[in-house]
C-alpha cells in the first residue's frame, strides 16, 4: 500500500475506485464498506483508494477537542488499512481552511483532477464539503457532469451493522472491553514505552511495566484492573493490568501498569503493544499492602482462569 500525505503527492489514477471517511476504529461497519471497495474495484479492474484525514476533523473544528480521544493513533489506522488490502492511502490535512471546501471544490480538485476517480463506493449517508452540503442527492444529480459512477451501500446493510465509532469508543471508555472487542472485530490495543515509576510492584512480588502512551489523544478505559495480552520483542504474554491512580500507595497521576505473567526481564525504554481482553474490576483503596497484595493474586487467579477458559 502506498501511503500519501498530501494530494499534490498522489499521481491521478483514472482508474480508481474510492471510499473517504474518517475511520476511526478501521471497525466491521468500516471494514464492510472497504471489503465492498475491494469487490468493486476488482469486477471493474481499478486501483482502491481509501481518502481520510489527519487531525481528525473532530480535533480541529470542536470546542471541546482537548477532551476528544481517538481509537487508533494515525499509524495505528495506517497499518489497520493496508492489513485490508489497500492499493492507496490518501491522509488529507484537515485544517479550518479545508473544511470551508465546498462540495464542488471537493469533488473536482480531490476527487477528479487529484485522483482520477472512476467509481465512488460510499454509503447512503455520506456527506462532504463545507457544512456536509454534498451528498449522495448531489452526486446522482451531477453524475454526467463529473463522470463518476457512484456506487452506494444500502441504507439497510449499513444500519444491519449498527456499528459506528462513537458507540465503540464509549464501549472502552465504560470499560466494556469485550463488547468493543466485538465491534471491532479485534482486540482493542495501545503501546507505548515502559518507563521507569515507583518500582513498588518489584518488591511485593509483582513487578510492573508502567507504560507511557506514545499519543496522548489515545483513549484508554475506565480506572480498574484488565486481564490483557501483551506483545514484545516479537512474543505474546498474558498478563494483568491496572489503570488508574494507585491509591493505596498514595499514587499520583494516572497510570497503566502491566504485570506480565511468568515474566521478569529488565524491558525499560522498549515498547510494549498491550491487547485488552476483559474487565475485571474497578480501582479501589485497600487498607494496607497485604491487603494489596491479596486482592492482586486473587486477580491474577481469575486472569489466569478466564484465560485457561478461553483457551
């Protein structure tokens, strides 16, 4: 898949099939409509080409962006499509300046003279250009003029999904792990690199890896501790996780700490892909250490059995 920042960077096509949209997430709704892209392209041998843009327009436009958290960094996204089979990946800069585009400047300077497009696959809600004016009423009226066949996905096969980005990003922010889980059609995932913190699990008999996020627009789930799988060093461990602010240990700051199973290795400044799998309960104070410490095995227990279980 070749990967374009700019529009001036891509070189028209004529024959290419394309889809736009934010896809954050890459979930099954969206998974769908590039699996249809995929089908399209191949019965009229055109090259795929998926449009999506960078900030996401939410965290350019919205007053209160700061707030806004995001499901996939841009990498993340990035390797999410061509995992689909993606000839070409067009990232838009999405300024102020670009959301006043109209409908027309859109689809004659991206769409025509910057890609060449020959078929648009989008669904029967999409809207574009500048206060989302254009639509699908306006392709089909226009469709001689800009010689583009436009091929929509159903109303129905879209709501039979009833998927979309917002629903999965409050799934994770509630903790409800395994239903994102299930609209994502993966696991949900982060990275990030492990950094030094308090070392206090080292000497209860739990060490931690204190992983600190490479995007801070990422979201994370609620405060409370995970059964996850990690992955390192080319290997997956299972293991435990506790997001949140320590507050037996007088903990400061928020932090996601890893315990991984029947692991020790110095891993300081590598990074640390962390798959979410389940909840298993919320943050809480306990009364002293050895409380602490008889609450984690007992967590751990249920982490270990839960899996063994799904095994």
């Amino acid at each position: 898949m070749k990967v374009y920042y700019k529009i001036s960077d891509f070189k028209p096509l004529g024959n290419a099939a394309v889809t736009s949209g934010t896809f954050d997430g890459v979930h099954l709704g969206h998974q769908k409509i590039i699996n249809r892209l995929n089908e399209i392209a191949q019965a009229n041998h055109c090259e795929t080409v998926v449009i999506t843009f960078w900030p996401h327009p939410r965290l350019v436009i919205s007053p209160n962006a700061e707030d806004f958290k995001l499901l996939n960094t841009i990498d993340e996204k990035i390797a999410l499509l061509e995992g689909m089979g993606i000839n070409h990946l067009l990232i838009l800069p999405f300024t102020r300046e670009f959301s006043e585009l109209s409908s027309e400047q859109y689809i004659e300077d991206i769409l025509i003279n910057g890609i060449g497009t020959k078929i648009l696959v989008i669904g029967y809600d999409h809207r574009f250009g500048k206060n989302r004016e254009g639509g699908m009423d306006y392709l089909v009226k226009n469709s001689n003029r800009f010689k583009i066949q436009i091929e929509e996905i159903p109303r129905q096969e879209i709501e039979n999904i009833t998927i979309s980005s917002t629903k999965v990003r409050n799934a994770v922010a509630d903790g409800e792990i395994e239903a994102a889980n299930e609209l994502l059609g993966r696991n949900y995932s982060f990275s990030g690199v492990v950094v030094k913190g308090r070392q206090l699990g080292r000497t209860i008999g739990f060490p931690t890896a204190n992983v600190q996020l490479s995007k801070n627009y990422k979201l994370l789930p609620k405060n409370g501790v995970y059964g996850v799988k990690t992955h390192l060093r080319g290997r997956d461990y299972q293991g435990i996780m506790n997001i949140g602010n320590r507050p037996t240990v007088d903990g400061v700051g928020r932090t996601q700490e890893v315990h991984i199973f029947d692991f020790d290795d110095d891993i300081y400044g590598e990074n640390l892909e962390v798959e979410l799998l389940f909840f298993i309960r919320d943050e809480q104070k306990f009364d002293s250490i050895k409380d602490l410490i008889q609450q984690i095995e007992t967590d751990c227990n249920e982490v270990k059995k839960r899996l063994n279980h799904a095994d």
